[in-house]
C-alpha cells in the first residue's frame, strides 16, 4: 500500500473508497418531510376555502364545523412550518457528515492518522458536499474554505479521491477538482 504521497491512490484505497460509496448507499436515506409538510398545507388549504361553499349545499353541524376549521387551520400552519424548516434536517445530517470527516483527513495529510480511515472519511466529505432536500440542491461547506481547513496534503487525498470517483462513480459532482481558475465560493 502506497503511504507516501496522498495523492497516489493504492488499490487497497480504491477497494475502501467503493467499499465506503456502497456502505453510503446502503444506508437508510433520511426522510425529507418538506414534501409531505407541503401536500399537508394544501390540504388544509383546499379545506378552507371550500367547506363554506360545501356548507351551502350540505348540512354540516355547528360542531363538526367547528371541529373542521381547526383541523384546517392547524393542517395549513402545521404543513408550512415542516415544509419551511423540515429540508433543514437533511442538510444539518449532512453537514455533521462532513464535519466528522475533517479531523481523520486532516491528520492523515499531516503525516498522522489511518489512511484508510481518511480515505472513507474523504469519501464521506464528497458524499455530504451537496444535498438536495427538495427542488434545488445546497452546497453543506464552502469548497475553498474547506479545503483551506483540510490542509495541503489532506486537500491532496480528497482530491484524488474525487478524481477516482468522478471517473468510476456517476453519483457524484466535481467539488475540489476544478477546470477554472479556483473553487466555488
């Protein structure tokens, strides 16, 4: 196993690298509630503007009115407020993500550390780059603060991580490898 410089890729890193990338992909995908939240404050929506019309051509007791407004109501503040702040959940995971993999990548590109365990750590930093909780996408970390943080040579390993997975692995977007003259800010 190559431990010299972090920017060679052994076979034994490629072997953790899909290795880490299918354990990813196994995991249980974090539910996104902003979808539901936002069919539920429809509903309530919808429930509101045509009970008085349906109140004109059906009976509906003092009570059960009553009963139906608040249920309305609460659906259509309820389902805004877990479709407003529900997408935070899934980006706040992957946040925590890539956070956690700092430590174990900057330790290894500083002569420290298991490189296997930078190795996943850097797969797990790309996997977390981008979230999509509903119909955009959110960078979790700015790539050229993270790499400032991440050191030269850690910066070295994720990048030929990257490398190996933009060539072998369709799931994932350049982050750290660039074609212009610097990193998204």
């Amino acid at each position: 196993m190559d431990t010299g410089s972090p920017s060679r890729l052994s076979a034994d890193d490629a072997a953790t690298i899909r290795d880490e990338v299918e354990r990813l992909a196994d995991r249980r995908p974090r539910r996104d509630p902003q979808f539901p939240g936002c069919l539920l404050a429809f509903l309530g929506m919808v429930v509101l503007t045509l009970t008085p019309a349906l109140g004109s051509w059906v009976d509906i007791p003092r009570g059960g009115a009553r009963a139906l407004f608040i249920l309305a109501v609460a659906s259509l503040f309820g389902g805004a407020v877990v479709a407003l702040f529900g997408g935070s959940l899934e980006v706040r995971a992957a946040r925590r993500d890539s956070e956690a993999a700092v430590g174990p990548i900057r330790a290894h590109g500083e002569g420290q550390g298991d490189r296997q365990e930078a190795v996943r750590a850097a797969v797990r930093l790309l996997s977390s780059a981008v979230v999509a909780p509903g119909p955009g996408a959110t960078f979790t970390y700015r790539p050229a603060e993270m790499a400032r943080r991440l050191g030269p040579g850690g910066l070295a390993l994720v990048r030929a991580v990257e490398e190996y997975r933009l060539a072998n692995d369709a799931r994932i977007g350049p982050v750290f490898t660039t074609t212009g003259e610097g990193f998204p800010e």
